[in-house]
C-alpha cells in the first residue's frame, strides 16, 4: 500500500483527534508504508541471493560437465591413436615376417611399448627398424615365419612312364600300327591284364 495524500488529508481534516494524535498516525502510517517497502526489499533481495546461488550451482554444473567433456574428448583421442598406433604396428609385424595370425597376441604381449611408437603427420612409424629392433627378441622374434621352402633330397627318383590313356583315345587312333602298340602299352584300358 502506498502513502497517499488522499490518506494525510484524511488524518489532517478528522476534527475529533488532536494534534499529537494526528501526528501518531501520520508517522504510523509512514511506518507501516516504510515496513512494507522494507519487507518489498528484504524479499527482492532473497530472490536475488537465491537466483545468484542456483546461477553458481548452475555454474558449477556446467564446468563440470565440460570437465567430463574434456576427459571424454581426451579419452577417445588417446583410443583413437592408440588404435593408429596398433595398425602402424601390425603393418610392421607384417613387413617383418611375423604370421598375421599372431598379430593380436603380440601387440598384447608388447603392452605398453605400444605407446612409445612415434607416428609421423602420415600415420607412419618414426625410426621404425629401431622400434622393431628393441622388442625383436622379447617380443616377436619368435613368430616370424619363414619365407624360403626347399624340396626334398631325393637320390633316386621315380621315372616318368607318361600318362595312361583311356580306351576311348585308344580308339580314336587313326593308324592301326599306332592303336595296337596304344592297346599293348594300356592292356587295363580294355580290361585285359598286363602282360610282363
């Protein structure tokens, strides 16, 4: 409620109050309209300490959450080129004759060295002979395959006879000479036994 001069006059005019009572309830009323607006101002001002406070929860939600941002964003990077890493590594297991049925189990067997491999702005290894060099004998030396292939010795071995023709090729033989000497080198083409 607002002090009006509507309210003083009123005070002023009623005829049946003395003075000092007309002064009381001017200040009375001056009282009552200064409690209000104080009470105004008290409430303004805990709606503005509580509105500051969610703003700093609000706030302290948010740095977290890019914190956790953060941390996820650096997590995923350091996945991703862990994963560039392992494939670099694959490739040099590859080019160093490792079987490519191994190559999971070595890269768990490096471990952690893993991380010491350096990539180039390429993707590629940087001093790749000296990296393979130092895990050679611990790590994959022992699963390279080998490349060359002998045939066996063999002092004597088996003649060539050619190969036994069917009795429908013995047949189409034009030359009769030919056939019979066809029918005598094939006699189990025509069911008859060899002779010795």
């Amino acid at each position: 409620m607002a002090l009006k001069r509507a309210d003083i006059r009123t005070i002023l005019e009623n005829t049946e109050t003395s003075n000092d009572d007309k002064a009381k309830a001017i200040l009375d009323a001056l009282h009552k309209e200064t409690d209000e607006l104080k009470d105004q101002l008290d409430a303004e001002k805990t709606a503005r300490t509580q509105a500051e406070k969610e703003r700093d929860e609000a706030n302290g939600g948010k740095q977290a959450a890019e914190k956790a941002l953060n941390n996820y964003k650096a997590q995923q990077t350091a996945k991703d080129t862990r994963a560039e890493k392992v494939a670099e590594y694959k490739q040099l297991l590859k080019d160093n004759g490792v079987y490519e049925k191994y190559f999971d189990r070595v890269v768990k067997m490096t471990g952690a060295d893993i991380d010491a491999l350096e990539l180039d702005e390429n993707g590629k290894a940087k001093n790749a002979k000296k990296f393979m060099d130092n895990l050679k004998d611990e790590v994959w030396g022992n699963f390279v395959f080998n490349t060359k292939t002998e045939g066996a010795k063999v002092d004597t071995p088996p003649t060539n006879t050619g190969a036994k023709m069917t009795k429908d090729q013995i047949i189409n033989i034009k030359d009769a000479t030919e056939r019979q000497a066809a029918i005598a080198a094939n006699p189990e083409a025509f069911g008859l036994a060899a002779k010795e």
